[in-house]
C-alpha cells in the first residue's frame, strides 16, 4: 500500500480515470467517470470525446462542435448583452465586413447585433401566449433533424427569435431574458467539474432528494460545523444517506482519522463513495462499518476465529484460499469495530437518520467523548422537537439547540437584484447539543433558597 | 492546540471554556494559582486541573455548578468579544461548504475582525492549509494576533497582516499565496478584488464571497466580478433560525364544556342554599338593600354575614382540568400536553448578502 493511496489531494486536472460531475445549460447534472478513448452523451446537447478535454482543468467549460469535438469556451451562459455588443462592434470595427464567428455564442450575438431591434419599454408587447411564436414544435424537430451538428441550437435559436412576432417589442431586458432561456434549451456546452460533497448533494438533490433525506447545502455545512469535523477526529456516525456524509466528512478530514458507521442493516450501502475517487484503501483505512446489533451488544456477536493448519491451506484451491482470507479479513475488521464501540470516547456523534431520533441518543450517547459535540440532522423537525425535550432532562446534554437554515436565492444582475419568486422547499433541521458528565451525587443550583432571581438566570434544570 | 485536535483531561496551561450559560462562557487559562468566580460560586483552578473536559463541577461553598468545555471554533463565537459584528455560524457554515473549503484549502480572509470566522476556518484548514487573514485597523489587528497566539493558531495554519487590502492588495513578501477560497468582509469589496489576480491559484478553480449588508454594496460588486473575469456570480442570503422545544396543555373543549356545566350546578346549589338560609332566619330579601343597613352596629352586621356565608357555602370542586389557579410544571403527568416548537423572541431576519463567484484556472485561457 502505498503512501499516496493513503491520502486524498483534490484533483485539479481532468484526468483519465477520475469522476466527475457535468453541468449542462439547462442547469441538469450528470455524473461520469471518466474514460480513455471513450464518448459521453448529453442527450440534446450533444456527444463529445472523453479524449478531447483531457488535460485541461476542472471547471472548464466546452461547447460541443461536430464530429464529437468540444472546443474550450468561457461559460455555459452567455451573460449579458452590453458585453456581448462590445465585443461584436469591435470585431466589425476591425474588419469592416461580416466577421468571422467561430462560436455558437458569436453568432447568436452578432444576431442580436444586425437582425433585432428592442423597445424602450413593454408598452406595445401584448401578450398573446404561445401564438406569438409562429414557429411550431414541429418546425424545430424537423431544423434539428436537417441543420448539422453544431448549427443546431444556433439554426434554432435564430429561426425562434425571427419568428417571435413581439420580439422587438420586448425590453432589451426581457430579450436578454428570453435568449437565455433558449440558450439554455438549445445551446451544446457543458461544465466539467470535479466531484464534491457539494456537487454530489446537488445532483442527488436534483435526481431524488429522498436518497439525501431531502438535506439542503445549507444544513450540511451547518452539521458539519456544529460537529466541529477536524483531521484526526474519531467519530460515530450514523448515515443513511448512502455515504454523502461520510464523503463530505473525508474531505474535512483530509485523510487522517477514523469514522465508525453504525447502519441498520447486514451490509451498509454506501452508494455515494462509489461515485467519489477517495482511494479504496484510503476509504478502507478511515472508514469501518458495524451494524447497530453488533454495535449494542459487542459481547454476543464477536466471531471467534481460529487459523486453519498451513497443510489444510496448501491444499486448497486459490477461489476457495481467496475466500477463506476475505473472511479472515472479515472477521478482524468487524471485531476491531466492535472493540472501537466498546471503547467509546468518540470525538463526534454526527446522525442523519430516520430512525426514531429520542430513543437512538438516549442509547448511543454514551458513547461520546466529554465536551464533544452530538449533532444530528432530520428531515422533520417534530422529531428533533421530541429529542429538545427529552434533552432538557438528560443531564448529560448541554446546550440542546434546534437549528434551521435557508439559503435564499436572488436574481443577481446588477440595477435589478431582487430574490426570485420561488425556491426549493425543505431543507430539513440540525440539532446540536454538547456531551458532558454531570457530577453523580447531584448539586445543589445556585438559587434554591439562596435567591430566586439568581435561579432565573441559569437555564440549566437544577439537580437534585 | 485548544481549538486543533483533542483533549480528554484538563491540564496546567489548558484554555478551558467555563460554561455558565447559554450566552455566558469565561475563557480561562488553568492556572493552579487562581480562582475563578462566577455568580455561581467560586472554583479554584487546582480543582480543575485532572478533570475530564465536559464535567460539570461543584463550587467551593458546596453549591453552584459550572462545566467545563474544550474550546472550539463555534463556542469561542458565542462567548468571544465582539469587536465588529461577527459572521455567525449559519452564514459561516454554508460559505464554508459552498466555496469548498476543506483540510488543506489556502483561504484569503479580509479583515479579521473580531476573529470568529478566523477561528472556524483555522479549524476546517488544519494545520495542512494557511488562512491568510487582513485587518487595517490596529488595535484590531493587535487583538487579534495576540488571540490566535493565546490560542496557538498563530502562523499555523493563521497568518495576519495589518492591511488596507483595498490600497495595498493581498501579497506577502516571500510567501506564494496560492489561495482557492476568498471571504470578503469589507466596507467596498470592490475595491479589493482588482488585486486578487496576484494571488489566487492559477491551476485550480478559486471560489470568492463577499459578505455585505446592503444591496447597493452588492450590486458595485457584481459589476467588479464581472469586469475582473469571474463567473458564476450568484448572490444569496441565509435565514439561521432557532427553534425552542415546549410542551403546550391540551385543553379539550368537552373538559371546557363539562367545567361550565359544573360552575352552572355549584351556582344553583348556592342559590339554593341562600334561599333556605333565609326563610329559615326570616330573612327577607327587601331587607338586605343597603339603605336598610343598620350602619350603627358593623360588628353584628360582619359576623351575621360570616355565619351567612358559612351556612351557603358550596363544596370546593374536585373538577379542574386544566390546573386553573395552580402551579402546573410544563409535561406535567396529570395533563394532557401537545409538543410544538416556537422561535427565539428575537430572530436576525438580515445579516448580510453573500455575493459568490467562481474563476476557473487561468491555464486554460493559455491552452487556447
């Protein structure tokens, strides 16, 4: 095993071999790995080669020419039209005749340039629904089977904005606005973009919420924050959204520490690491699994294990030898887990999960270090409501908290920021307490008969 | 290492956070020499000393209890001196995943300010990445400095300079920056962004969030990122919100229903009462107007009304479902409760705009 299998650098080149998440102008997140020789489909936004952006960093945007070529651009979205006009006026400027243009993008631009004009304001738009475009869904089947390779978003977008009667009528405002939601129907670009917790919750976000717990951005920063995650750190964790928190807790850890996960069934399934490149033996090393009747009752389901004799092994067959050493390896590693939870003293307790939240703490507590943090994550906040008061009567919790937060979304253009009109709902809640030993023959509070305003100001229950 | 790793027993020269409440947390330096006192009591710092980190310990007169806690980056922001208004935990959580800051990262931070995001981003660096961290006002800066050496955070992973960053720009002498993620606390962002070329990574995607309160700063710095090259550019705000778990009685409205019916029944038994009271001492209700009143002797007229009252009175009810007129402790078992949750009395509805851009490595222009 080697030292660089043992540790995890974030890659910053696209690389054979790697995972990676795609971002297409729609918005719609695909995710690959990433192979020699091979192609990738993007469905209307096109085909390319996996060769072809090879090379270059992560991050970078493409745009999908023919012949499965991508060229690299400088993003998905053309943003705005002052830019765009610059750019073309000087072009022209330059060459005092139709300009070369290479790109989709510089077409759509020089389009807006010459062919349209805008209005001052809407005062003359009427808004007459779809009959305002004269261009059918038939006609654009028919420009997307005949146009080739790259010119279609372009032959598209052109024949759309002609044949939109109110076009001129609209704002520039409004144009830009229309042109960008074309843009990001027709346009063949995408981003490539390393794989990370983030992007990884994103995309399950997108896909199906449920796999995640419907968890937003927001509350797994915050959870991880509130759990204090650090190199080094030893941690039970609970996770059942199939690995996103184990992998977002690995990038903090930076391949130093341990994480034990208790998961409630015969075999944990971590789908989300599969999609990570977090080295086997580095996942393998950090991460050991243990399931919640093992984890309760270590005594019972410790395995005894007895070499057999060396003739015995000389005789067998290697299927039969590789089997027997993956048993082996087995048996060690459940009863290491098994002697990690009997040892306790974990420097996190950090549950996204949904089992019934006051009974699983009250059993796993006690398995936290002193002063470290327990912070859990539900869907729902009822539960976490349950636990809050449960807590107020466990001493061995301090500072029982319940946390929500919402990332708000604004339009960003400048002149006209305001939030948009709708965002994703949900989210879920973070609980976050801090583990502590009270002393065991009870204290007398301050203020019980020496003075009751005193009593008002400690929010802790006194013990009796 | 208080904010850095692990401790499980307190030792001489530890920073302990003594925990007296919600909003009220006494850094202290164990010191075996020295008391600590609270309005809890006194506790010698000799005592301290071998205890685990998270006991809870009794005070010197017998009563009175503090408990003992391990510093880290978000306690220190609950308890720490405010010196400016400070980045609070759900917008420095969600800027530290969202730009992607991990153990490793080299994050720009400018200006300081009272230390508390410092804090938790010298946490999720480690000592295996640099927080470089800018402050131009000097009693600030000084204060600062001298808490990130107290809390052995100084020049590893923290750096500080004393800088105008918007003048004098970000570049440190001899040192490659390098850095991925930047956080931008300042009056005029704007202002600073033109320097950041210099010293941004230019093999790998840089991330950038200026944190503003007002939306005329945001929208002067949308206009800088764009002109600078960044992309991406989304503005957000984060709502934190805390919810108190509290039980609240379950009061049925047939229990309503039945104590009125009981009230309406206690009532006429009294009537009742008073109507045999009074034909049995020939009482007659003309004479109980007030005019009739013998004002002349108060003495026999106060004790025929205490013997009046006497004989009317009506049995006490047994029937109070709802604990009227006694002390009821919130989940009583003799109640009916229903668990809900209500916000803090005052909730921050506003703390700043979050503008986040994105700059791919500049690598790629030159391979075009």
């Amino acid at each position: 095993m080697s030292e660089t299998d043992l540790t995890y650098i974030k890659p910053k080149i696209i690389e054979n071999g790697l995972h990676a998440i795609i971002r297409m102008p729609s918005d719609g997140l695909k995710i690959v790995q990433l192979e020699k020789s091979k192609s990738i489909n993007l469905g209307k936004f096109g085909t390319f080669d996996v060769d072809g952006i090879l090379g270059f960093p992560f991050g970078q945007t493409f745009e999908v020419l023919d012949d499965r070529k991508v060229r690299p651009i400088g993003s998905t979205i053309y943003s705005t039209v002052d830019e765009a006009e610059n750019e073309i006026e000087t072009e022209i400027d330059n060459e005092n005749r139709t300009p070369v243009l290479e790109t989709l993008s510089e077409k759509i631009d020089y389009l807006k340039k010459l062919d349209i004009e805008s209005s001052d304001s809407n005062r003359n738009l009427i808004d007459i629904g779809n009959s305002t475009q004269s261009l059918s869904m038939d006609e654009i089947e028919t420009l997307k089977k005949t146009a080739s390779g790259v010119n279609v978003g372009e032959a598209i977008i052109d024949k759309l904005i002609k044949s939109h009667v109110n076009f001129n009528m609209k704002t520039k405002q409004s144009q830009e606005k229309y042109l960008r939601r074309k843009q990001q129907k027709f346009l063949r670009r995408f981003t490539i973009d390393h794989i990370s917790s983030s992007r990884l919750l994103q995309y399950y976000i997108e896909k199906d919420a449920s796999k995640v717990l419907d968890m937003s951005e927001e509350s797994l920063g915050l959870l991880l924050t509130l759990a204090n995650i650090q190199p080094g750190g030893r941690y039970l964790v609970v996770d059942e959204t199939g690995g996103l928190l184990l992998a977002a807790m690995m990038e903090r850890m930076g391949g130093s520490g341990e994480i034990l996960v208790v998961h409630e069934n015969e075999h944990p399934n971590h789908f989300v690491l599969t999609q990570t490149d977090f080295p086997q033996a580095l996942q393998d090393k950090m991460i050991k699994t243990i399931n919640l009747l093992q984890f309760f009752e270590p005594e019972n389901e410790k395995v005894e294990w007895t070499d057999l004799p060396q003739e015995e092994l000389d005789q067998m067959k290697s299927s039969r030898k590789v089997h027997y050493h993956r048993r082996k390896q087995n048996v060690f590693q459940t009863n290491s887990a098994m002697d990690n939870a009997i040892k306790g003293n974990f420097d996190g307790l950090i549950i996204v999960s949904t089992l019934y939240i006051p009974t699983l703490l009250d059993k796993i507590l006690e398995k936290a270090g002193g002063s470290r943090p327990v912070a859990i994550y539900s869907q729902f906040k009822e539960p976490l409501v349950e636990t809050q008061i449960q807590s107020l009567n466990d001493l061995r919790l301090l500072a029982p908290t319940i946390h929500e937060t919402r990332c708000r979304p604004y339009q960003t253009i400048p002149g006209r920021l305001h939030p948009l009109m709708s965002m994703r709902g949900g989210g879920g809640y973070v609980f976050s307490a801090l583990r502590v030993f009270p002393i065991e023959d009870g204290v007398q509070a301050v203020g019980r008969g020496i003075s009751r305003k005193k009593q008002k100001l400690d929010d802790r229950a006194p013990v009796e | 290492m208080s904010f850095l790793g692990y401790k499980e027993y307190i030792e001489e020269g530890d920073l302990v956070l003594a925990y007296l409440g919600r909003e009220s947390m006494k850094p202290i330096i164990i010191n075996s020499k020295e008391t600590l006192n609270t309005r809890f009591g006194a506790f010698a710092h000799s005592d301290i000393v071998g205890k685990k980190y998270g006991s809870q310990i009794k005070g010197s007169k017998g009563y009175g209890f503090i408990h003992l806690l391990q510093p880290t980056a978000e306690l220190w922001t609950l308890s720490l001196p405010h010196r400016t208004q400070i980045v609070y935990t759900p917008d420095s959580s969600y800027i530290t995943q969202r730009l992607g800051i991990t153990c490793g990262s080299r994050v720009i931070e400018a200006g300081t300010g009272s230390a508390s995001f410092s804090h938790s981003l010298a946490r999720t660096v480690s000592t295996k990445g640099t927080l470089f961290t800018f402050e131009f006002h000097k009693p600030r800066y000084e204060e600062a400095k001298r808490e990130f050496e107290e809390h052995g955070l100084i020049n590893d992973p923290v750096i500080i300079n004393h800088r105008d960053v918007c003048k004098d720009g970000f570049e440190i002498p001899e040192v490659e920056l390098k850095s991925t993620a930047i956080f931008l606390d300042l009056p005029s962002p704007w202002e600073a962004i033109k320097h950041l070329p210099k010293v941004i990574s230019d093999d790998e995607k840089v991330g950038i969030c200026c944190f503003s309160p007002c939306i005329e700063q945001v929208d002067l710095t949308i206009k800088a990122l764009q002109e600078h090259g960044w992309t991406d550019i989304e503005m957000v705000e984060i709502q934190g919100r805390r919810w108190e778990a509290r039980q609240t009685m379950v009061r049925q409205v047939d229990d309503a229903i039945s104590r009125l019916k009981d009230v309406k029944t206690r009532k006429l038994e009294g009537i009742e009462k008073k109507r045999q009271y009074y034909a049995n001492n020939n009482i007659k209700v003309e004479d109980l107007t007030p005019e009739q009143s013998d004002s002349n002797d108060e003495g026999s007229k106060k004790r025929k009304l205490k013997e009046e009252q006497e004989q009317t009175k009506v049995t006490k009810t047994e029937f109070n479902p709802f604990g009227r007129g006694l002390r009821i402790k919130e989940g009583d078992e003799n109640y009916q409760w229903c668990k809900i949750s209500k916000n803090e009395a005052e909730v921050k509805s506003h703390t700043s705009y979050l503008t986040f851009a994105f700059k791919t490595a500049s690598t790629s222009t030159s391979s075009l």
